[in-house]
C-alpha cells in the first residue's frame, strides 16, 4: 500500500510544479538572468549525472578505468578535436586502462 501513495505522491508533485510553471508571469522569464540561468542549467545537470556515474558505483566514490576515459576525452575536447574523436579516445583510453589493470 505504501508503494500506492508514493506514486500517488509523486503525480501529485509532478503536476504542481508543473502548474507552478505555467503560473510564472512572462515578464519574470524575460529576464537576462532568469534567461542565462535557463540556459546554463541543462549543462550542469548534465556534467553532474556524468560526474555521478563516473565516479561513483553504489553509492560509493570509485575511481578507476573510467576516469582516464574522461581525462582523454576532457583533453581531446582542449584539442577541439571532433565529437566522435573525443567519443573514440574516452573508449581507447578506457579500455587500455582496463587491459592493463586486469
């Protein structure tokens, strides 16, 4: 039964903060700083989800063959070498690491 109201929670919440939303007055999203923190935002979440599943591994703080993955990928990118080069040097990396470690 408590697996029923957690959903039933959760809907809850989901739609009020999406009435919240609709509810903002557009001169408050018109502003300059309301507009940068909408575009940083996306970028953020994303490097912390990537930061999360790269370094931890349940629920604790892990590093290993990844972490070389991201480091060529990051020095790749410093390079402004092509996506799919900065895809293939994370892979390489990794995988090195991993054939070398064992």
């Amino acid at each position: 039964m408590t697996v029923w109201i957690a959903i039933g929670a959760t809907v809850v919440g989901c739609y009020l903060v999406k009435l919240a939303g609709l509810l903002v007055p557009a001169s408050a999203l018109e502003r300059p700083l309301v507009q940068r923190l909408a575009a940083l935002l996306p970028v953020a979440l994303l490097a912390a989800l990537t930061a999360q599943q790269t370094f931890s591994s349940g629920g604790s703080l892990e590093v290993d063959a990844r972490v070389a993955g991201v480091a060529a990928a990051a020095l790749a990118l410093v390079l402004r070498a092509p996506f799919l080069v900065v895809v293939a040097a994370a892979v390489v990396v990794t995988a090195g690491v991993r054939a070398i470690g064992g």
